[in-house]
C-alpha cells in the first residue's frame, strides 16, 4: 500500500522573503515532496494560511507521516490542531519535524520540555556526522557529508534523551548538535532533523538530505493494521483469580 504522507508548510517566508521565494519558488513542501520521487506514495500538502491550517481529523486518520516545516507563525498555530497532531502520533503516525519545527507547538507538546537551543546565521558550513551506520534512516548515506551554508543549532538542545542518536552535526563556529534524533511517543515515532534554514538550498541541492528524509519516512510510518487504543479500558480477567476479595462493578 502507498505511504500516506501529509507536508506540513507555515509558507511564510516563500511568500513574503524574496531569497527565500528565488531558492523555493513553489514553496518548501514542493522540495520536500521531491525527497519521494519515484516512491509509491500518496502526497498532500497542508499550509498555515489554509482554512483549519489544511489539517482535519480524518486527514490525519489517512496519514501515515506529517512532515512539519515551520518557523515565525508557531504560536498563531490553534493549540486545537497542536492537540490532534500530539494525538494523532500517540495513536501511531509518524511525526518528522524539520529544522525551526524544534520550536512549533506539535513537537513541545510531544516532548514535554522548552525544546530551546543556541542558534546563529552567519552563512558556516556544517559538517553532518552518522553516529549509527546500522540505522535505516541513514542507510545509503556516507559517514559525513556537508553542507555549504547552513543556520547554527547548537547545544544544548533542551529535549529528552533521544531514544535514538543518529546523526550528530557541526558547525564551522565551533558547536556541535544532535542533528538527527528519534524518540517513541506512544504507538508513534517521532524523528527531529535539523538541517533546513528557509534561505538555503538545503532541500533542493543535497540528494543526502533528501535520502534521510525519504528513509525516515519510513522509518517513522503509522505500522499497518496498527489497533491502537489510547484510552483506558476494562479488562475482563483472563483467568479467574479465586482468592481475592471480588469489587463487583
Ligand atoms: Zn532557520
């Protein structure tokens, strides 16, 4: 069955910052859907400027992965939606949020803590760095690669410990970053990466980012047939327990 997944774009600055329009002049969710070019998936994209930001209930029942890019409108996104994303992985859909979306209200509710960090854009080269070659989101992907120009994240990076690290970056400033982590939350997988300033090519002229990207996909993806119950239920006993003082109900 074709992977399900939803782009989620602010498509702020493609639209009002003239450098970041010339680099993704159909905006960034058009890069990003390029990353699946050739895959057996079903593509939909959702901007903040739509009706509802372009996600609903079902839309999210169908989606098997949201991919979130967002930056300077995070707090105008309703805590509503935040909420049905937060559920919506907490019932298995796979969450990938890129770059700025360390900040959106998706991801703070998913992980609990500021998800604050150090951050400066003076144009550095960053160098990407595998920790965990045996890991399918970095299958196909060399030890290191770099980046010409990239927005320094840098530590700490105020999150829970990564259920997985698998990629590591640094900048040519001198800090370094978890630059790819996974965490389970609930029945999903969420998987935070870091590259992505919206007034560099990152998603346009790196085939290693788009690869991460496309395997994390993957990797994150709602399992099929996935019968997830987030909600308490009674459980008839399944065996008779004899000496216990029974509570009738
Ligand atoms: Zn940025």
């Amino acid at each position: 069955m074709a992977l399900r997944i939803t782009i989620f774009n602010e498509g702020y600055h493609e639209r009002f910052n003239p450098i970041s329009k010339e680099v993704y002049p159909n905006g960034m969710h058009d890069a990003l859907a390029k990353a699946f070019d050739g895959e057996d998936v079903e593509i939909r994209y959702a901007c903040q400027y739509e009706e509802n930001c372009g996600l609903t209930e079902e839309i999210l029942d169908n989606t098997d992965v949201l991919i979130w890019w967002a930056h300077v409108l995070h707090n105008d996104l309703p805590d509503e939606i935040a909420q049905m994303v937060q559920r919506q992985v907490l019932k298995g859909m796979g969450l990938i949020a890129l770059h700025s979306a360390h900040y959106s209200k998706p991801f703070r509710l998913l992980m609990g803590t500021s998800c604050s960090l150090r951050c400066h854009d003076v144009g550095e080269r960053e160098r990407l760095w595998v920790i965990e070659p045996g890991h399918p989101i970095v299958q196909g992907i060399p030890p290191y690669f770099e980046l010409k120009h990239e927005e320094m994240y840098g530590e700490r990076f105020d999150v829970p410990a990564p259920d997985e690290l698998i990629l590591g970056g640094w900048f040519q400033s001198g800090e370094i970053f978890r630059s790819g982590c996974v965490w389970r939350r609930g029945y999903g997988k969420v998987f935070y990466f870091q590259p992505g300033h919206e007034t560099y090519a990152t998603y346009r002229e790196y085939p290693y980012i788009l690869k991460i990207i496309r395997n994390a996909a993957h990797y994150v993806a709602r399992p099929a047939n996935l019968n997830a119950n987030i909600d308490c239920i009674f459980a008839e006993e399944l065996e008779r327990v004899p000496d216990c003082d029974r509570i009738e109900y």
